[in-house]
C-alpha cells in the first residue's frame, strides 16, 4: 500500500502525520525548522509561488493566524477559507496549491489528501466514502485539484504534527542525542492527537524509552505494541526520565465520564517538586499548550512552563516555514514547465 504522505517516488506531497512518515523527511522538517529560523534564511523558495488556503475552525483563530503570519513571510498568496462550511464543499474546485487544514474530525486530513487524489486518478467525483456524512457535506461530484497538497494543522485525536515536531526540536536543542533517553508523556493521551504524533516521531528518531503516566481511563489501547511503556502511577512513570511532557487534560475525558473531575486528576497526577525529584537532575520539563493553572503541575512551575511555552512556540513557527516551504517547492517544480506531478 502506497504512503498516502508521499509520492511514488518517496517524495513528501502531505504532512498529515509522523506515523508513517520516514525518518529521513522527519529530519528535513526539523532541519528545514532549525534554517529557518535564522535571519539569513531566505524567504522565497523554487519555483512559481502556490497559494495557500487555511481552513480551521473559528475556535482555532489563533492557529490560523500564525499560518497567515507563516504564509505571508514566504510571500505565498494565502486565502482563509469559510469553516462553517462542509469539508468537501469548501475544498471544491481549489486550484493547485496547499491545504491547511485544522478539523475536529479524526482523519479529516488523510479524507482530504486520498479522496481528493482518487477522484482526480477517475477524472469524476466521490459520493460517500468514509467521510459522505452531514459533517463532510455527503458526497461531491467535483475533480480533485491537481497538485493540491494537504497540510495537518490538527484533526481531532488523530494527529497535530508539527505541534509533536516542536516538541522533538525542543528536546533535540537541549539533549541532541535521542538514542539515550527515557521521555515520560504524563496526563491525557487519550484525547490528545499531539501525543500521539509525538510517541511515532520519538519513535522514528530512534528514542529507546517511552513512557506514558496517566489515569488507566485515559491510556489508549496498543500503546505497548508502539514501543510504550504505559504506567498508572506517576511516580513510577517519572523515575529517572531525562524529558517530562506535560499533557492538558481534555474537555472530552471529563465529559465522556472517564475522570470524576479535574480535581481528582490533579490529585494523583499533577506535577510537584517532589515528582519531579524522581527524574534524572537534568531533566528536561516540557508542556504541550493548553495547560489548566493548577492542574497539570503545581504553580511552582508557571514560570519555568511559560517560558518552555514561548520557546516552543518559536520552535513551532519555524516549523510552520519548513512545512510550508517544502511542499511549496515539491508543488513548484510540479507546475514548473515540464514538471511532473
């Protein structure tokens, strides 16, 4: 079965997740992030310049603002699609160019990239398929846009895989050599399409320990057939790690009824300086965005985490430059006279 992600000769033309994606465009994202991130860089890359269509929900205007931001600083034409609208109507009709897309649905952004492809390989439309629901608008009798690369920017617990590539350029800027680390995930896995993307990517770059401390409710089954060590008391789950990542915990896992309330996550799991002495004396204390002030970790942290949290999002926006300029100049050579798709 071919790599949705990637061409069929191994080129990326997607960034939907890091599982699946070889290490060797892993660590040109990565590379791509840390050039990109000095003044010298330059802004425009190969070829005609695409334009770039965000379409994210009103919820995410903060995203799709550092997109813009993102877009606008490789001088793309970028276009913000109207999110109130179903998937396959919005999408409809695009000319060439790249798909940001940040949808509440899991796999929204594989339905984007693969059933668009399909329908273009047929020269007709797709009616139904996994995604011919109200939510996706049914089915549609519009060609794929040739050349349309999709972009992940977040589909619901499924991936968000440059938010996990920060991370990793966060661990990889203060501990550079992976193949020698214990990583400790705490809190909610679950519900959370970061970690997820998070254990392929450490995993793919050759981390040797993974871990997982969470509430069992909010452990996701297969964790161990992905080379993770899941624990349900903390204590256990930091002893001797060399990265703590905190996790929010998530809307969904209290009102699904998988945790009384946060106050009783917070008691068996929430970060104090005590925990945090059973990690190695370096450790390295991270957080995905979106943590509850006293939940997660005691205020203790707030000023280290604050300050991880705007170095992540630096991290996270060069990031957003590479993935973008890299599909920008796959798609360029593709329009570029005798370029092929």
């Amino acid at each position: 079965m071919l790599n949705p992600q990637l061409d069929r000769r191994g080129e990326l033309i997607h960034l939907l997740s890091t599982e699946g994606l070889p290490r060797r465009h892993a660590e040109r994202l990565l590379e791509t992030a840390a050039a990109a991130a000095e003044p010298s860089w330059p802004t425009q890359g190969y070829g005609p310049l695409p334009p770039v269509f965000l379409l994210l929900p009103d919820t995410r205007r903060a995203t799709r603002a550092a997109y813009w931001r993102a877009a606008e600083q490789l001088l793309l034409p970028v276009t913000a699609l109207d999110p109130a609208e179903p998937l396959a109507e919005a999408v409809a009709g695009l000319p060439p160019g790249i798909l940001v897309l940040g949808h509440p649905a899991s796999g929204a952004a594989l339905w984007a990239a693969t059933h668009w492809a399909a329908a273009h390989a047929r020269g007709g439309g797709v009616a139904g398929g996994l995604f011919g629901n109200s939510l996706f608008g049914g089915g549609f009798d519009h060609a794929a846009a040739p050349g349309l690369r999709v972009l992940n920017a977040g589909d619901g617990v499924h991936a968000d895989p440059l938010a996990a590539l920060a991370l990793l350029r966060a661990i990889l800027c203060a501990k550079p050599d992976l193949t020698r680390l214990a990583v400790t995930l705490v809190g909610d896995v679950r519900h959370s399409g970061l970690a997820r993307s998070l254990i392929h990517a450490l995993t793919t770059l050759g981390v040797p320990e993974l871990r997982v401390a969470a509430p069992p409710a909010l452990l996701p089954e297969g964790l161990p057939q992905l080379g993770v060590f899941p624990f349900s008391a903390l204590d256990e789950g930091l002893r001797d790690a060399d990265v703590i990542i905190l996790l929010p915990l998530s809307a969904e896992a209290v009102a699904a009824g998988r945790l009384p309330s946060p106050c009783d996550y917070a008691a068996g799991y929430r970060l104090s300086p005590r925990a945090l002495a059973l990690a190695r004396p370096d450790a390295l204390l991270l957080s995905a965005a979106g943590l509850h002030a006293g939940i997660e970790a005691e205020v203790a942290f707030d000023a280290a985490l604050a300050r991880a949290g705007h170095e992540r999002d630096a991290l996270e926006h060069a990031l957003r430059l590479a993935a973008l300029r890299l599909l920008s100049d796959s798609l360029g050579r593709t329009l570029a006279p005798g370029g092929r798709a």
